[in-house]
C-alpha cells in the first residue's frame, strides 16, 4: 500500500462515515477500483489499517462533540448521554459476540449490491416518515436509543450504511431530524472503540501492525479524521434542509451497478452467491 491509496482509502472512509452511504461499502469499491484484490484486502495489514482509519473518524466525533463528551467525563455516573449511548451500543455487541462468524464468513463482498440498496430503502423510509408534520423530540431518549440501537445492529452487514441506518431508527421513532443525526455521530464512538480493542488486540498477537507501513497509515489516518470532520459539520448544518432522497438515489444507483456487474462476472468484482442454508448453520456452529 503506498501513500495515494492510503489518502483515497482515508478519504472514502471519513466522508462515507457520516454522510449515510456506507463506509464499509465505499471502502470494498475503492479498493476494487484501485486493483486492491481481495487476497490482499484480507491480509491482516488491510484489515488493521481499516479498523485505524475508522480510530482517525473517531477522533472527529470527539472534536465536534467535545463540550458533549467533556460533560460525560465530568459527571459519567449522572449522566444520561452516556446511558442512552451504553443501551444503543447492546444490540450491535450481541450480534458480534453471537453471530460475528456468520457475518464474515457470508456477508462480504457478494452481498455488496443488495446493501447499498437496503440503505436506499432505510433512507426513504427515514425521508417519508421525517416529512410527517407531527411532534418530534428534540433530545434523545430511551425509545430512540433502542431503536438507533438496533439498526446500529442491522449495519454491521458490509455495505449498509451505518449512519444512515441509525438515523432512520431515530426518525422513525419521532426524533428530530439534527438530533437523529447528531446521537447517530456519537453512537459511532462506543462502536469504534469497541473494534479497536478488539481488533487491535488480535493485530498485535497476530503480528499484524508490522505490515503496516508508517508514513501511509499516518497520512490515510489524517485524511479519515479530516474529512470526517468535514463530513460532520455539512450533515449537522443540512439535515434540516436536504433531502434524504438524494442520498437514498446515489446508494440504488450505486447497488445496482454493483448488482450488474456482479452478475456479469465482472473480473475483480465479488460474485453474487448466496450461501446455502447449510453453509449458514456450520457458521453458526463455529460461532
């Protein structure tokens, strides 16, 4: 991996982070239209290099939301932020302790298209409830981190949009829109930290981070941060004003290139093959 693609990768995954289009989605298609195959994308320096370019996403959220994160630490055990983010964080966790295996195994590359169009559904049914002219809280509660919480869940599969989908969940359960937008950003905090604890954990044992090449890790990691800023100030400034439909269109159209080439058998593309139900329940098992 040199400098450039580290920046490409760096950038896909600050912007798609906070813009609801998918990070992991946008990082398998970057890597294919820069003939990262998928041997290389599996070895554990890509692998390690994903979970740190999400720890540079992360140091974004703790910029803008500093006053938010300073008010936790100052008052942790009375604070109802930090609850509500600790219950949003339960569902996505169940999933990886119980069903993490199948994940990796089954939903990767080939369910690529079919995600990018889940993420158009979420948006529109995000967009078409949020028109409603009914009463919204303007301030998270209970309600809305359970429900955030478990489309947090539903985004662990690749390809589906994280903030989207949990921006949907708190629409959906009558939040207001910057809101919605707002706890769905800090929700990523607890998630990040959880993958770099536990990634960077089999990294280090696996002898991972000294595949990884200094200069290029530091500059996609800048790049991620930056750009997630940025990211995250356009959202919270214009979630009020745009429409979730254009966001929603780009994704379809963007699933169903990938579902086209995918049947095509395009050369670098991951097939679609659906596992078979006996697959599915060895992976189960091992899980």
């Amino acid at each position: 991996m040199n400098v450039f693609q580290a920046a490409v990768l760096g950038l896909v995954q600050g912007l798609a982070e906070f813009l609801p289009i998918s990070s992991s989605g946008h990082l398998i298609l970057a890597r294919m239209i820069m003939g990262i195959s998928d041997t290389e994308a599996a070895t554990g320096s890509y692998m390690i290099l994903d979970v740190l370019l999400h720890t540079g996403t992360l140091l974004a959220v703790m910029v803008v939301f500093w006053k938010d994160w300073w008010g936790i630490l100052k008052n942790p055990f009375k604070s109802r932020l930090l609850l509500l983010l600790i219950v949003a964080s339960i569902p996505a966790l169940v999933v990886v302790l119980l069903f993490n295996d199948l994940v990796e195994q089954f939903f990767t590359g080939w369910f690529l298209g079919v995600s990018f169009l889940m993420t158009a559904v979420f948006l529109l049914v995000a967009e078409w409830i949020s028109s409603k002219n009914v009463h919204r809280a303007t301030k998270p509660g209970m309600k809305h981190a359970i429900a955030m919480g478990i489309m947090q869940a539903v985004a662990l599969l690749p390809g589906v949009s994280r903030s989207g989908s949990t921006m949907t969940g708190g629409l959906c359960t009558r939040l207001d829109r910057k809101a919605a937008a707002k706890f769905a950003f800090m929700m990523s905090a607890p998630a990040i930290l959880g993958s770099l604890l536990f990634e960077g954990k089999d990294a280090i044992e696996m002898g991972y981070l000294a595949e990884l090449s200094l200069i290029p890790t530091l500059v996609g990691m800048v790049v991620a941060a930056v750009s997630g800023y940025l990211a995250i100030r356009f959202m919270l400034q214009l979630i009020q004003k745009i429409s979730l439909n254009w966001f929603a269109l780009y994704v379809a159209i963007v699933g169903v290139v990938v579902l086209v080439l995918q049947l095509a058998g395009v050369p670098g593309v991951p097939p679609f093959e659906i596992p078979t139900l006996g697959a599915v329940a060895q992976a189960l098992r091992m899980g």
